[in-house]
C-alpha cells in the first residue's frame, strides 16, 4: 500500500518554548485515508500539520509524502509542492480579490514561472478551477469579491482554491472551528466527498469528536507533542476522549501508540 505521509521519530521546539511542540512523533497515513487529528490546544496537531506541508524548519527526525523525504532546513522542490494543499483556519484569501481568482491562486504552483507572474492562467487552469468552485457549491459567487461573503462561503472557496491546485495531499488546520454545527458538517462533507472523488489524502484536525467520529476512517489523538491513541474512528470511546482533554492519556516514553 502506497504511503502518503510518512513520519518517524520527529521532534520539534518552538524558538523560546520551554516544552517540545513535537517530541518523538512517528505517524504513517496510507494514500487514500481519511485523518482526523483530536487534541487539545498545544497539542501539536496544527504543528504536526505545518510539518507535513514542508514549511516547518529546524526539526529533527525523517518525514517523507509520497515517498519523497522533506529537508528540516529548506522548502521541498517546487516540484513537489503542488502534490500537498493546505486549508487554514482563518481562510488565508485574498479579500479584495475575486472568488475566481482565489481559486485561479490554487494554480500558480502548476503553472510555468512567466504565467505565475503574470497571473495568465491556461485554459486547462480555468477549466480546473471551475470544476472545483462546482464541486464547492460557489459557481455563482465567482465574481463575488471575497471580502463581501459569509465565513461558511469563504471556507467553501479556501477548499475550492486546494482542490484547484490538484494535490494528493489534503491538509487541514480546524476547518471547521469558526462555523455552527451544521455549517461544520457540511464543509466536512464537501471536503471528503471532493477528496474521495479526486482520490485524495486528507488529514484534519479538530477539537470536535463529534465531527472526527462521522468524517474520519480514523483518529489520532494528540497531546503535548505526542500521540495519546491512534483507532480506527469506529472504535474511538468517549472514555478516551474525556481522558485525552483532561489530560489522564499518558503518552508513551517511545513515543508509539499507546492501548486504549
């Protein structure tokens, strides 16, 4: 089976931090799963995450996507970059521009220098970004300026901008955490579905079991830097949950998985 990503034995401190954001990580996501990381705050799910997409620096251990090993020291080849995307939290749009020319951004890694500079996408670029602004239910809003949308609509086109960029590889940072219940099940929604239409990797984080539980084949549970539990999304208990925000989880001194 063909790994996605590939963590083994990383660890990781913030400039200043008196504790590891990352201590002794090892984490294996086959292609074509779907991820959830759950944890509390300072957990080191959106640290763990930055890892992944190659813009985490100074780090110790060996990471891998696709096979191909990420530098601690510098950015993966721009070659190498499309095959990851990265939904953030706050949207990371530009606000004053248009919802197609957000998504159009998406492209910029799959395009030659000049028309990157340029802003001068193919045909087959405005093809693909208007395929993924259907899949995101926005069509309508493509001429909409960002700064003029709901924040369920401007999640809707950061997912739109990701799909563009055609990676293998979902990364996303809470998702979800600015929307109500049902907003948040319906960007979950979106974001899976298009994933598995695509044939995508996805891995999100979450303080929402709920949503963990419904949208992942898996959970991996986080705390100080390390993994409390890792199950199959069926066999997560509430026990286990309850315990990793109270912080009764133990992680191990080896830092493997520990028996729930």
């Amino acid at each position: 089976m063909q790994v996605a990503a590939q963590v083994d034995d990383v660890s990781f401190s913030h400039s200043g931090a008196d504790t590891p954001a990352l201590e002794h990580l090892s984490l294996s996501v086959p292609a074509g799963e779907i991820v959830a990381l759950l944890g509390p705050s300072g957990a080191g799910k959106t640290t763990c995450l930055t890892l992944l997409d190659g813009r985490l620096r100074d780090w110790q251990g060996r990471v891998s996507i696709f096979g191909n090993p990420l530098d601690p020291d510098c950015p993966p080849p721009k070659a190498h970059r499309p095959t990851t995307g990265f939904v953030f939290q706050e949207f990371a749009l530009v606000e004053r521009a248009t919802v197609l020319r957000n998504v159009l951004n998406g492209r910029l890694g799959r395009m030659s220098p000049l028309r990157a500079f340029l802003g001068l996408p193919t045909s087959y670029d405005l093809q693909v970004a208007q395929s993924a602004l259907g899949d995101c239910g926005i069509a309508d809003l493509a001429r909409r300026r960002v700064d003029s949308l709901s924040g369920g609509q401007r999640q809707r086109v950061a997912i739109a901008r990701c799909l563009a960029q055609e990676p293998q590889l979902i990364l996303a940072d809470e998702p979800v955490s600015s929307l109500d219940p049902t907003r948040a099940a319906e960007i979950l929604t979106l974001l899976t579905e298009a994933a598995r239409a695509r044939g995508a990797t996805v891995l999100f984080s979450s303080h929402q079991p709920e949503l963990a539980r419904r949208f992942a084949q898996r959970i991996v549970g986080m705390r100080d830097g390390g993994i409390a539990f890792d199950v199959p999304a069926t066999e997560l208990s509430d026990d286990a949950t309850t315990e990793l925000y109270r912080g009764a989880v133990q992680i191990p001194a080896n830092g493997l998985r520990a028996v729930i």
